[in-house]
C-alpha cells in the first residue's frame, strides 16, 4: 500500500509540474496539443477542448506539448513562435515555479500540523568560544535572538549562521530569571562534505524535544525558511556532486525515490509531508539546471535568440537537445543501478 501510496504521489509531483506549463501556456494564449502523464505509448488518452490529455507507459516523468508552427510563413497567433520572449520564458519557469510553490504550501501544513522539534535549551557550551566568554550555561533556554522569539533550535541555528560576525542580542531563562548577553559570533567551516562557512556561538542542544506548532504566520515563515534551506542543501549537493565531493554512487533514481517515499509513509505524516516537499524541490531546481531537454536550457534558448534577434539553428538546436537527453539518460540509467546496487546489497 505505501508503494502504491508513493507512486501515486510522484506521479502528482509530476503532474503538477506539468499543470504549471499548461496553465500559464494557456493564459498566454498558446494552444496545447497533449497533456501527458508518463512517456511513451499512450496507455489512456482523451481530447477536451483540443487537449489531448494522457497517462502514457513510461510513469516516471510527462510533458506538455504546445502548439508549433515553425514551417508556415504566417504564424497563428496560438502558437508558441507567435509570444513574446518574456511570455516563453514564463510558460517554462511555471513548472519549476509550481513545484516550489507545492512544497512551500506543504511545508505550511507542516508547520500547521505541527511537528516534533529540539528545544533551544543548551546542553554542551564549548570553551573558548563566544557562548562560553559571555557566560552561557547548560540548561539556559534561548527565548529570543535579536528580539525574534526562537522556539526550536533550528530557529536558533538559522538565525545564528546567518549573522556572520555581527553582534546578536540573546535572551534566554536560566531557571526562573530572565537574562540578557551580547554575543559576537565566530565564523568557522562547517565540518561536513559541503565545508560551508557559517557564524557560530559554541554551543550545543541538550536534546529537550516537544511538539511545536505554528499560527498562521508562524507556518508561512516556517515553510519560508524551510524551502530555502531545502532549496540551499540541493543545489549545495548538485555542486559538490560536479566537483566530486560527492560520489556518483550516491546518485538515487525513481526506484530509490519511491522507496524513500514508501518507507517515509509508514513512519509519520509530518515525515512524508515534509519529504515530499523536499522532493518537489529537487523536481523544480533539477528541471532549471541549463541542460538543452530541460527547461532551464529551452529557457537559454529563448534567452540567446531574444538577445542575438535570431533563433538557434534546427540543426544545432536538435544536437544540443540529443545531448541533454543523454545525459539526462545515463543519469537515471546510473541512479537506476544505484538504486538495484543498494536494494540486493544493502
């Protein structure tokens, strides 16, 4: 069931994906031919309203097909050649756009629903370092950093990385007193594979947890902070995964991201919810990345003929295309392999 469960919502995250294209092709006048769900040989198909809509063989993927008109002299004012450059580029940026938004909102029930948290109360206080000469203690419970209310440690740790060495008013409980300091954090290497420079204080969670739950503005800024640093981990992976920090066989394909997904079910809603997110923002950077079969590359396509008043050629244009098919190919032909590797091995 929590198989059928994950493939029924990849094949949403996809969808929607797709529905993003067509909805704003459609508000910018462009026609849509097909409207498909998978790839390959149309296993169901219905026209409506001269969209033929379709769940085709190959479920891992879909696309939206807009109407084209290159080889008329005079081109109908519903087809894609017949827009405006800015008007291309927005039909292509509204699949990415969609998925994040999808996460952003899923993130918001997240912090509706609420969810299990560590508690900004601070266990280790290291030597030496700024927390320790300002006289932070174990115990003491972070309640305010710059005069925002921290209610979770990731609170505190975001807030914290992001202040570089500029000073931080904190405002903590130490039993029933509250009390002040002034801290000037120190920025150090993070000491993992993406070796980020981030601002610390020297201090550790002593590892209180509670159910936290967000008002309506709480959970907006919730699933704010929560896409980013979503969106910050992936692109930080892709780059060191060029760089080869990280290995290739860490490359996961559609098998892994379904079991993922299915082991994900099982455990808790919040869990999925917020996996899930973290998947349809991979969904919408992935697709953005500037490879020619994806949108960020149809997207500098666009971009060069705007500028230079003049398309690329068909016969440039079907090579680059063949190109990003293939990478896009041995991509998944390799997370495909991962994924079996990890399965019979463990």
């Amino acid at each position: 069931m929590s198989i059928i469960l994950a493939l029924l919502t990849l094949s949403f995250l996809i969808f929607f994906h797709e529905l993003g294209h067509f909805l704003v092709a459609r508000w910018c006048g462009v026609g849509v031919e097909v409207f498909s769900i998978g790839f390959g040989k149309k296993v169901i198909a219905k026209t409506y309203r001269g969209t033929q809509y379709a769940i085709s063989l190959i479920p891992f993927g879909g696309y939206v097909k807009l109407k084209s008109n290159t080889k008329a002299n005079v081109l109908s004012q519903d087809c894609l050649e017949a827009k405006h450059p800015l008007q291309k580029i927005a039909i292509l940026l509204a699949g990415p756009m969609f998925n994040f938004f999808l996460a952003f909102w899923l993130f918001c029930m997240v912090g509706k629903i609420g969810l299990n948290q560590l508690l900004p109360v601070v266990g280790e206080v290291q030597r030496d370092m700024p927390a320790a000469l300002a006289g932070l203690q174990p115990g003491d419970k972070i309640i305010s950093i710059n005069n925002k209310t921290i209610v979770s440690w990731r609170e505190l740790y975001d807030l914290i990385g992001s202040v570089g060495h500029k000073e931080v008013h904190i405002s903590f409980l130490r039993g029933d007193s509250k009390m002040q300091v002034v801290i000037t954090p120190k920025v150090l290497e993070k000491k993992d594979i993406f070796s980020q420079k981030r601002a610390f204080i020297g201090i550790g969670a002593r590892g209180d947890t509670a159910l936290v739950k967000y008002d309506l503005l709480g959970s907006i800024y919730f699933a704010w902070q929560q896409s980013l640093d979503s969106a910050k981990m992936i692109i930080h992976s892709i780059e060191k995964l060029i760089l080869g920090v990280v290995p290739l066989s860490q490359i996961s394909g559609a098998i892994g991201i379904v079991d993922s997904m299915a082991q994900v079910s099982k455990q808790d809603l919040v869990l999925f919810l917020l996996w899930v997110g973290l998947i349809s923002i991979n969904l919408g950077i992935l697709n953005l990345l500037p490879i020619p079969a994806l949108d960020g590359g149809q997207i500098l396509f666009v971009l060069y003929a705007w500028i230079s008043r003049k398309e690329v050629s068909r016969a440039a244009s079907q090579i680059l295309v063949f190109l990003g098919f293939s990478i896009i190919i041995l991509l998944m032909l390799l997370g495909l392999y991962n994924d079996i590797y990890r399965l019979i091995y463990g």
